[in-house]
C-alpha cells in the first residue's frame, strides 16, 4: 500500500509540471537562456568564467553534441560563453587540457555496521582537443583514501574521434553506456547520497570498460533528437555476482556488445532502452544480457529520474537462470535556488543459483524509500543529509536497518 501510494505521489507531482511544457520552445531563447536550458539539463551549468574561451571550446567539444546542439545553438552559445568569461583569451593554447574534478566526503550511520566517515571519492579529469578530428578524457578516480586495497582507478581513459560533428568513435576505458544513472553518479548530478540498489547491482555503477563506442545525435525535428551508442567492450567477467565482475576484467575471448537509445524531446524529457549481451564465464559459452528503460525529465524545478534494469545470466546446466530486476523512482524539486528535497523507492530482486565458474549463489531483495534534503551554497557545493527507510531486504531481518548518510561534496 504504502508504494502504491509513494507511486501515486510522484505521478500527481509530474502531472502537475505538464502546463510547462507548453512554454518548452527552446529555439527562441538566446545566449544565456539556451545555455542555461542546453547545458543545466543534466548539472548546474556552469559559470561562463570557469574557463577561457579556449577552453570552453574544448568543452563544447564534448558537451555540445550531448546536448544535441545544432551548428547554430552551437554557435550562440560559444559566443555567449566567449563574452561572459570575462577574457578573451588567456593565453591557453588549444592543446592545452580543461581541468575539472570533484571529491567528496560522507557520513553513514546504521545499526548493522560501524558509523564511520568515508572519503568516498576524489576525481581529477583532464579534457582536450588535440586536432578538429580528436579530443580526449583522461579522468582520474581515488576511492575510500587510497591504500592497498583501493588502488587509484581509471574512471575514464578516452578518445574520441569524431567522423562528423556529431557522430564520434570512442577508443579506450569508459563508463559503459548501459542505463542512464552511471552517467548522472556524480554528486551533483545524483540528488540522493547513496544510489539505487538497481543502479548497483544491475548497472553496476561505475562501471568502467575498455572498447569502442560509437555515439552521436540524430536530429529528427528541432525539439526533437535521438542520442545513441553502439560499442563492443570486453564485458562482464565471473567474479561472485554481476557487481563483482566488473571494471576491467576480461576473462574470455568473446567480446560484448550492447547500445544505448534516448529521445531527447525539447530538451526536458527523456526517454531511453538500453541492452547488453556478452559471455561471462571464462570458457566465453555462458550469455549474459542485461536490458534497461529509463525516463527523465526536468520541468519547472522538478526533476523526476525512473530507471528499470533486467538481467538474465546462464550457468552451466542443470543450475537454472540467473535474474535480477529492479527499478527506482525518483522525484526532487528545486526550492528557492538552494534546497532541495528528493524522494526515491527503489526494488531489486536478485536471485542467482551459480556455484560454479566464480559466480555464488545469490538471492537478495530489498526495497528502500530514501527521503533526502540538499542545501546548495552555490551550484558546485552542496551538502546532503538523506534517511533511508528499509522496507524489505536480507539486512532487516537481522536488525531495524535504517540508514542515515550526509555528504558534503564540491564540484571544481
Ligand atoms: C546529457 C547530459 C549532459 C549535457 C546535456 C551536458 N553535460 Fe556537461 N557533463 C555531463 C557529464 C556526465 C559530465 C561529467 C563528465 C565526467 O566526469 O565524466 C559533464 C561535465 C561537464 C563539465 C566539467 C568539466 C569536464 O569536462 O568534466 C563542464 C564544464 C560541462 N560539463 C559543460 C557543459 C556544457 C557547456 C554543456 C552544454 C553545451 C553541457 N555540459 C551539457 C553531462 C552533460
């Protein structure tokens, strides 16, 4: 009952954000406007003085397509950017890699673990453009402080070489464009502190692999484009369940493949599949295909994010089918450019009778509402404090498992 409701809620919530859409023109707004639509739609955007004209050059690069700009928005934008960054120039040359970066520290406390403080992430990226044709990533990931068992990762080693304006091939390590959440997992770019069990366990977020993706826009109206990715990644391996298999593990010959589609539709909704196959064990003859939906929408100060994720993994006969799903809703508003309140339910249901080839039987569920209140200083700084209400799952057997976590996050 209680999600029946929670459900209802958020619908009501939505449906009552529809009359904006009516005003969802984007064509005739200029300079700031369309840069604060194209580029706020998944972060804040950016203040124009961030970086020189160079570098923002180099931003657009990559971002430009991902919002779907045409040569025109494209061209109004960076005009805008040029003349709002307060310098022309400075000097950077257009060799010369943007630096960004974020780092953030938490605080969970429950009663089936020790409370502790956690210096979950630091993440340094370099980006650049090193010919009309080619730009790069080169981003840098220390979880947990570092140490022995947490060595500094890749999150991302790229290039991408672009076969016309919006339409690239990606080569290199990369967040795997399966689902929509692992590219929204940055702390300002999720609204909760922790993530969807979903996201977890099925998108495995982060999930990093190295390969090739072809990605890019296709315009079917001026309020309308389809984004995709193709790609071929060395895929999934057989660590104990399908979040132990991942990033960087590749224990077969059998490549994976998988793509990705979104409609983007006046650049507030959206709506995307995606689907990945590829073997898992070591001897390359046991398929694992993942498949997901997402939604997505940003109107008038509220946001809401739906995810569904599927799995189905073959083990060796006679043990059955491995399978999980899931799904999380989400909805947060904006309040008074400052605060924001963010409500999500998410399900997984996660059973795998594998015990052979490295997988372990496992069979999970769990529900939690996560009921979070952020306060933004500015568009890059927040701090979160979030409840989580466990409502079903192994750990609240044992015990009342609720969850407090806060963070405090800065994006530079
Ligand atoms: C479809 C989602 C999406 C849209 C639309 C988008 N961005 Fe981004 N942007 C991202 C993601 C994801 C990152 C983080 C990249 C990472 O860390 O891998 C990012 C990072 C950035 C950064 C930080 C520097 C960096 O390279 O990490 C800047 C600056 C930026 N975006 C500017 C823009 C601008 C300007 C636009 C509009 C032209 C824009 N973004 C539109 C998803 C988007």
């Amino acid at each position: 009952m209680k999600k029946a409701g929670l459900l209802a809620l958020a619908l009501m919530i939505w449906l009552l954000s529809l009359p904006s859409l009516l005003r969802a023109q984007t064509s005739s707004y200029e300079g700031e406007q369309l840069y604060q639509i194209k580029c706020g739609r998944c972060h804040f955007a950016h203040s124009p003085k961030k970086y020189s004209a160079e570098e923002w050059k180099t931003v657009l690069k990559e971002m430009g397509p991902l919002s779907g700009l045409t040569e025109e928005s494209d061209k109004v934008i960076l005009d805008y950017l040029t003349q709002a960054s307060g310098e022309k120039e400075r000097g950077s040359l257009p060799t010369s890699p943007v630096v960004a970066g974020y780092l953030y520290t938490e605080f969970f406390s429950s009663e089936d673990s020790t409370d502790t403080f956690d210096i979950h992430y630091l993440n340094l990226n370099l980006s650049g453009r090193l010919h009309d044709r080619v730009s790069y990533r080169a981003e840098f990931e220390f979880e947990h402080g570092g140490g022995e068992d947490e060595p500094p990762f890749i999150e991302q080693a790229y290039m991408d070489v672009w076969l016309f304006r919006n339409t690239a091939l990606r080569i290199g390590a990369m967040l795997t464009p399966f689902n929509r959440f692992d590219d929204l997992h940055g702390p300002l770019e999720n609204f909760l502190v922790t993530r969807p069990q979903t996201s977890r366990e099925i998108g495995v977020s982060a999930w990093k692999e190295v390969g090739i993706d072809l990605h890019g826009n296709i315009f079917l109206h001026k309020n309308f484009f389809l984004n995709y990715n193709a790609y071929m990644i060395n895929g999934l391996g057989s660590g104990s369940r399908l979040r132990a298999s991942r990033q960087y593990q590749d224990n077969n010959d059998a490549k994976s493949l998988g793509f990705r589609v979104s409609g983007v539709i006046a650049d507030r909704w959206e709506i995307g599949a995606s689907y990945y196959t590829g073997a898992w064990d070591n001897a390359g003859q046991q398929n694992l295909s993942l498949y997901g939906f997402h939604f997505l929408t940003r109107v008038a100060g509220l946001d809401v994010f739906a995810e569904y994720s599927h799995s189905l993994s073959e083990n060796p006969p006679p043990l059955a089918l491995g399978k999980a799903d899931g799904f999380f809703i989400q909805t947060s508003y904006l309040l008074a450019g400052k605060f924001r309140p963010t409500l999500r339910y998410g399900t997984l249901d996660y059973l795998d009778p594998g015990n052979l080839l490295g997988r372990q039987p496992t069979d999970f569920d769990s529900k939690i509402i996560c009921l979070g209140w952020n306060y933004y200083l500015t568009g890059a700084i927040v701090f979160k404090a979030e409840y989580n209400f466990v409502q079903e799952g192994k750990r609240k057997e044992k015990k009342d498992n609720d969850l407090i976590a806060l963070q405090a996050a800065v994006r530079f």
